[in-house]
C-alpha cells in the first residue's frame, strides 16, 4: 500500500513540474514579445560622453612638471659649457685619470685645461649636486595640497552621527589651492633658478682661476728661459772680463760685478722654478689630480688681442652676471613667499570677502561635484593685493619678510651700480695689457737687443765702459722679463674681465 502511495506522488510532482515549465516558457514568451503602445515609443537618446570641467589643480600640477623638465633639460646644457669654454668632444672621453695625464704631459693648449677643469673639479661636482637638490622641490610642491584634498574629501564625505554635520574649520581658508600651489610653484622655480646661478658661478670663477694658472705659467717657462739666455751671455762676458783683467785693461771690479750679477740670476732663476712648481699643483689641484705630476707646457702662446666696447659689456654684464641674476631669482622667491602668506593666513578678523564654503574637494570619480573654489580667480587681485585685505598685515614675521625683501632690492640695486664699476676696471687692466704688450715687443725689445749687441762688441774692443755694458745686460734682461709678462697679463686680464662680466666674449657679437 505504502509502496503504491510512493509511486502516485511521484507521478503527480513530475506532472506538477511539467505544468510549471510549459507556463513559464509561455509567459517568457509573451514578455519577450510585449511591444509598448505606439504613444509610449520614444526615440532613444544618444549616448553623451561623461565630461567634467577642468581640475585647476591638476593644471598647475601639470605645469610644475613641465618646469621640471626644463630645467632638468638645463642640467645637460650647464655641463657641455661654462665659464665661457666649452668642453670639447675629445676631453669627454679623457676624463679618467689615465687619459687625463697623457694630455697633460704633452704640449696642452688653454681649452683642453678649461675643459679638464669642468670635467672633473669636486667643487663644480659640489654645486652640481646641489643643483640637482634643488629640483626634487618641484615634487614636493603638490605633496602636502594633493593629501590635503584626499583629506578634505574624506572628513566632508563622512556622516558619523553625531556631533555637528559639516566641518568646524574649513581647510581651503588656509590652503586656497589651486592659487597657492601655482605660487608654491613658483618659488621652488626660484629656488632652483638660483642654485642654476650659483653653479655657473662656481663655474666660472674656477675656470677664471685656471686661466689665470695657465697663463701665469706660460710666463714662467718663458722667463726661465730668458734668464738662462742671460746667465749664458754673462758667462761669456766673465771671461772677456778676466782675460781683459789679466791683460791689465780693466780693474777687479768689473770681474766681481759681473759674478754679482750671475748669482742673482741664478737665485732668480730657483725662484721662477718654485713659482712654476706651484703653478702646476694649482692646476692640479683644478682638475682633481695629485701634486707632483710632470706636466708639460703651454703651447698657447698668444691670448685674444681684440678689446671690447666697453660701452656694450655694461649691459651685457647687468644682465648676464650670476651674482646680479641669483640675488634676483632670491627677490622673486622672497616676493611670491610673501604673497603666499598673505593669502593663506586665517585672520583674527574678516569682512568674509574671500571665505569658501565648505564642501568636500572631491572633482572627478561618481562622487564629484561642482568645484568648491572659483578656478579663474589668482590668489591676488591687482598689483600685489591679497586677495582680502585682512589677511595677515599686522603679522610681526611678515612686517620682517616684507622689510628683508625692500633690503634685497637695495642689495641688487648696488651690485648692479659696483657691476658697472668692476667692468670699467676689469676693462681697463685689459686694454693697459694690451698696449703695454704692444710697446715693448714692437719697440722695446728689439731697441734693447741692438744696445746688448753693441756694447757687448764695443766692450770687446774696449771702446766703452764695463758700467756701459752692465747697464745694457740689466735693460735687455728687464725690458725681455717685461714684455713676456705683459703678453701674459694679456691672458690674465681678459680671463678677468670675462668672470666679472658673466659670460665668454669671444662668444658675443
């Protein structure tokens, strides 16, 4: 009985579920098929792109990066050049020490020593570095503002419950970014702007200094030579003397004077090797190297003999020299410093020109709303006025910023006066060099030579004074000095001129 009330349900369940899947795949049918009445037909609209306005923000973001990327550009142009020398192709693949000696022990010219000097000085390594400090600012502008704003979104977005419903201090009263982050901006732009000066600086001042080296250590080869040259000829005059003196033609006197002066050449000779000794350690010591190196010699005999109008270097200075343009990027970053504190101080007091109001900053995503700050408006209206009068005037640090900024300006104002006057001497010690070079090779040296010659024959035949002849040894020897020492100040002068003035002016039309 039991088994055939078993069977009967069974059959009734599968009859049941056979009934149920007919019905339904009849009614999904008959939906699949349902077609609204023709005056509910309406034509489906186009599917619109999701836009949302412009994130200032973002924009400044984007153009700090772009900053960055320039003057990261600006890294690789400081170090093909500077100091008025490029740094030639062959030099860069000789910057090790081994290379470095093969060029110096041969005959070098004056660019292969500024290149070497630019390649491998630890101080331009110094600034250099510092230079490259100075732009990792540019990431640090948007840190503290993008937290601020995913801080801002959070506590706005948040319903706890209890307490008040909207924010107790509105945080874009103190940071009204995208204004102050363009400000931020801005002064890390400075601040990089003036390590970028301060590193042409440094390069320009060693390469003067090796310059000078260069130049100061070609006279010496030179005058080394020449008072050899003297030493040899006043042998040759000792013993004319002593043969005169022993065939009773002259006094004692004339011996020993001449032995007088032979020794004070000789001492002068272990002078001029010491001052050549230092020389080339300071050149050395320029390109990183060890004291006690042989080096070989100048093989640039003659420097730039062109003068410059002076009434050009004037403005070419005022605007190309790194102390006047790094005292002017400092202004620019003390100026936007000051603006940037005006604007984001909360004040005591307020007439409620410039409050916002106090929304999430939450600008893109399914969460964002109309912009909570006006994008347009700069965080000062007009020359310098913040954007509400209130803000931050009575404050004790800035009445000190504002005073230290009109001092920076007098500061530049006198640098730019004294500029003027180091150009006038700087040009004037290059034009006296260079007609003194030309008044004692055109003129003197050869008039001085014809003297030696003379008396020294003349003295041979007895026909003039030993007096005579010393006198025209000493003039032959000084006026020879002379002239080797104005062709180097030549070099000296202009190598001056061209650190004062900022920039090479064989490079300037």
């Amino acid at each position: 009985m039991k088994v055939l009330s078993m069977v009967l349900t069974a059959i009734a369940l599968f009859w049941a579920a056979g009934l149920s899947a007919c019905g339904y795949r009849e009614l999904k049918k008959d939906m699949d098929a349902y077609a609204p009445p023709a005056m509910m037909q309406q034509a489906q609209a186009p599917m619109l792109p999701i836009t949302r306005e412009p994130d200032a923000f973002d924009a400044e973001a984007a153009t700090i990066a772009r900053l960055r990327n320039r003057w990261e550009k600006a890294v690789g142009e400081t170090a093909a050049s500077g100091g008025g020398s490029d740094v030639q192709p062959a030099v860069i693949e000789a910057a090790d020490d081994t290379r470095t000696l093969d060029l110096l022990r041969s005959p070098f010219s004056l660019p292969t020593v500024q290149s070497l000097i630019l390649l491998r000085n630890p101080s331009i390594k110094a600034a250099t570095a510092r230079f490259h400090a100075a732009l990792e600012g540019f990431d640090q502008v948007t840190q503290l503002d993008e937290i601020l704003r995913q801080y801002s979104a959070f506590t706005e977005s948040g319903m706890p419950g209890v307490g008040p419903m909207q924010g107790k201090d509105n945080i874009q009263m103190k940071f009204p970014f995208p204004g102050v982050t363009a400000l931020k901006g801005q002064v890390a732009e400075k601040n990089v702007e003036a390590e970028k000066q301060t590193l042409d600086l440094v390069r320009r001042d060693i390469v003067a200094q090796g310059g000078k080296a260069y130049w100061n250590l070609l006279y010496t080869h030179r005058a080394q030579r020449i008072t050899r040259d003297t030493l040899d000829r006043l042998n040759q005059l000792e013993s004319v003397a002593t043969t005169r003196y022993g065939a009773g033609k002259t006094s004692y006197q004339d011996v020993v004077k001449i032995r007088i002066g032979r020794e004070r050449l000789q001492e002068q000779l272990a002078t001029l090797k010491e001052q050549r000794a230092n020389l080339e350690i300071e050149l050395l010591t320029l390109m990183d190297l060890q004291p006690g190196i042989p080096l070989g010699w100048p093989d640039t005999p003659t420097p730039d003999l062109s003068i410059p109008d002076l009434s050009s270097l004037y403005p070419l200075a005022l605007e190309k020299r790194q102390e006047l343009n790094r005292m002017r990027a400092m202004l620019g970053k003390m100026e936007r410093m000051v603006e940037m504190a005006e604007t984001m101080i909360q004040p005591a007091f307020s007439q409620n020109y410039s409050l916002f109001t106090d929304e999430a900053v939450v600008q893109a995503g399914s969460a964002a709303i109309k912009p909570t700050f006006a994008t347009t408006v700069s965080p000062a209206r007009g020359a310098g006025l913040p954007k509400n009068a209130w803000f931050g005037t009575q404050d004790a640090y800035l009445r000190e910023t504002r005073q230290k900024r009109d001092a920076l300006r007098a500061d530049l104002a006198d640098a730019e006066a004294r500029t003027r006057l180091m150009v006038r001497m700087g040009w004037f010690a290059l034009d006296r060099a260079r007609r003194e070079r030309s008044l004692y090779k055109d003129r003197l040296l050869e008039l001085s030579r014809t003297s030696l010659d003379v008396s020294t024959r003349a003295y041979e035949s007895g026909n003039v004074s030993f007096a005579d002849v010393i006198a025209s040894y000493t003039g032959w020897l000084d006026v020879n000095l002379a002239s080797r020492r104005r062709n180097s100040d030549v070099g000296v002068a202009r190598a001056e001129l061209e650190r004062r003035v900022g920039v090479s002016l064989s490079k300037q039309p």
